[in-house]
C-alpha cells in the first residue's frame, strides 16, 4: 500500500466529508498486483502473452487446449491487461505530492495492470466483466495535470462508470461480429450479444491502447503485455461476477458514505467510526478496577438466548463480558461496539450469541401479538412490473 500526505481543507466540507474524501484518495491509490505466471492448482493456470506471436489460451493451438478435463467442466479466461513496474510510478507519486515517504518493502517490484475483463471457454467476451483499475486512472490524472488535486482524485466512481460505457461501444464496434446470440443459460446470459466471435490478439491489444488513451497514459503503450487466468468451473456454474480483483472493495462504500455525510444523513455509528473525538473520561481500565465486571455480570445483564453448544465448551470469561456490556449499552441506542483481541482468542465465536439473543429478543417481541397480523403495518403497498 503507498501513502502519502493527503490535506484536504475545504471550509465548505463537513469534518465527515472531509475524513471519507481523505480515504477514498488513499483507496484509489491502492494498486493490486498482477497475478505471476505458472500454474497455481489443479483447476487454475495462468499466461503471460507479450508477442504478436504468442497464442491465446482459447485457441485451439495453445498448450492449454491440451490439458485432460472432465467433460462436464469448463474454463472461464479473465485478462490482466499491462503489467508495469509500481517502483516507476511510485516515484512519481511521490513527486507529485512531495513526499520523502518510501514504499513498504518488496512492493516496489510488483506489477498493477490498466484494467481486466473474463471471456467464457470459447473466449467470448463476458458482459460487465471490464474492471479499470483505479491505481491506472489516478495515475492519469496526476499525469495529465502538474499539481493533482485531491478533488480530482475523488472521483473514480463517476470516471470508471464513462470509460467502462466508451469501453463497451468500443469493443461494440471494433471486435468481430457474424450474428446476435439469444442466451440460453445464465452463462450466456453474460455474453456480450454483439460480440460473438472469439476475442482475437490483434482486438487485445487494441483495446489495451485505446485504454491507454482514455486513462492519459499513451507511455504505457510500448509494453503491452497480458496475463490470462485460467479457471476450471463446473458446468452447472455461472461464470461469477469477476475473477479479476484490481481495486479496493471500499470504493462503492465510501461513495454512498460521502452521499449521505452531504445529505447530513450518517448513522450514528458511522459518525462515531468517523470521528476524532474520543471521550476519554467515559473509559475504563479493567485491569485497575473490578466494578465494570461486576456490574456486566449482573444477572439481569445476561442475554436470554445463547448459541447451543456442548456443555464444556460455555463462553469464556471475557467473551462473556462482551456479550453482557454489548447488550447493556448498545441495545436500546445506535452506535459501536468494539471487540479487540489477538487472533484466535474467539472474537467471531462471541458473535454467535450476540446474533442468537438477537433471535430471541425478536421472538418475544413478536410473541405479545395477539395474531401474526398484528406485526404488520396496516397500510398496505401494491407494486406492479407492467
């Protein structure tokens, strides 16, 4: 992960906003690696094409196609598209945002491609399965301007939505086209209707340089290099949503977050996870004093429903007092509750009773309805798809 010196000082922008605006940037800013070569189990492969020359998985010609599987399975291709060094761009960044800071070790000699797509075992392409990489497009927008903004940078979102769109008219337009295909399965549902031909080398790579335009990085033009993914699927399986995984996950989050903090519109809990305010008067150290156990395992503070277990295998003490003080102080109100603790000391475990009293506190609610109706609004909502 790179960071670097983010000041956003808008007096316009609420404290929320400014916090999910700081982060959204540092996403961004977060590449993913591309997968090395060779084969990583029995039901995965991977490639690397650089030459004109060089094969496609899918092609009936390429070692892959010699590979014995079972006739009920199938191979589903997703591409890396580029393969650059991190320690180049990396030292730009650091320009750009005059910062003396230093990548975390070994992740300079890693590699972060433009974007990534999945083809079916014919190598069809498969419908939204085009992913930019947000590292790539940041990288454009610190090229294309002298001093980056951090407004610029922001918007990701809204940028990868257009350039996936030209993307799709694009490929529409360039790749091979003989008829439209009526899905059948929900594997075909996936295919791109105008494009049923074989996705060939030659379309590759001028999709690679027409990415390169739209994300202002032409330099990345002269190492065109690709990295084919190999996956064996079971042939009841439809293909999953993406193989390849080239940014953060919080991105479509942090969008809706920031959303909501303009509408003034956050929970109560993510105004807490989000705040710097910390009331340090309010903590309590248990390791000092004893009142805080003693009053948690009052009898009325224990839960009324718990997980089934074996009868040696209870909650231990701190778990216990977990679960009593998060239904004690968080029951009734919004807000966090945090658990912390090493590794495997049983942080999940809790979890199960938090979630099993949960059941039966809703059970005794709904238990004082007379009728099952009872529960329901009275006003009733007709919805029609015509």
């Amino acid at each position: 992960m790179l960071t670097v010196p983010i000041k956003i000082q808008d007096e316009s922008v609420n404290h929320y906003e400014q916090v999910l605006k700081y982060w959204s940037v540092i996403e961004t800013l977060n590449p993913q690696s591309v997968p090395k070569s060779g084969m990583l189990d029995d039901h995965a492969r991977l490639y690397v094409i650089k030459d004109e020359k060089d094969l496609l998985p899918w092609q009936g010609e390429h070692k892959h196609q010699s590979i014995a599987v079972n006739e009920r399975n199938k191979w589903v291709y997703t591409v890396y598209a580029g393969n650059s060094l991190l320690e180049d761009s990396f030292a730009m960044i650091m320009k750009t945002f005059k910062s003396r800071a230093k990548p975390h070790a070994g992740v300079s000699k890693e590699t972060f491609s433009l974007f990534s797509f999945s083809v079916d075992h014919f190598g069809r392409l498969l419908s939204d399965s085009i992913v930019i990489s947000s590292y790539a497009w940041a990288l454009g927008v610190i090229e294309t301007y002298s001093e980056a903004s951090y407004e610029r940078l922001d918007g990701f979102h809204d940028a990868e939505d257009a350039i996936a769109r030209e993307l799709k008219d694009f490929i529409c337009a360039t790749f091979s086209a003989t008829s439209l295909v009526t899905p059948e399965t929900n594997s075909e549902r996936r295919l791109v209707p105008e494009v049923v031909e074989p996705v060939t080398l030659t379309q590759l790579f001028s999709l690679y340089d027409f990415v390169c335009d739209k994300l202002s990085l032409p330099r990345l033009k002269e190492d065109r290099t690709l990295t084919v993914r190999a996956q064996l699927l079971s042939e009841e399986s439809s293909y999953p949503e993406s193989f390849g995984i080239l940014n953060s996950f919080f991105i479509d989050d942090l969008v809706r977050l920031q959303e909501e903090a303009v509408a003034h519109n956050l929970s109560e809990a993510a105004k807490q996870f989000l705040s710097d305010e910390i009331n340090y008067d309010e903590r309590v150290d248990v390791r000092q004093t004893n009142s805080a156990f003693i009053d948690a395992f009052a009898p009325v503070h224990f839960p009324r429903g718990c997980w089934p277990n074996k009868g040696s295998h209870p909650l231990v003490f701190s778990q216990q007092f977990a679960v009593n003080s998060f239904f004690k102080e968080r029951l009734a109100i919004d807000g966090l509750f945090s658990v912390n603790g090493p590794p495997g000391t049983g942080k999940t475990t809790l979890l199960r009773d938090v979630i099993a009293n949960i059941i039966v506190e809703r059970a005794c609610c709904l238990a004082e309805f007379k009728t099952p109706g009872d529960a329901f609004n009275r006003t009733l909502v007709k919805k029609s798809d015509g």
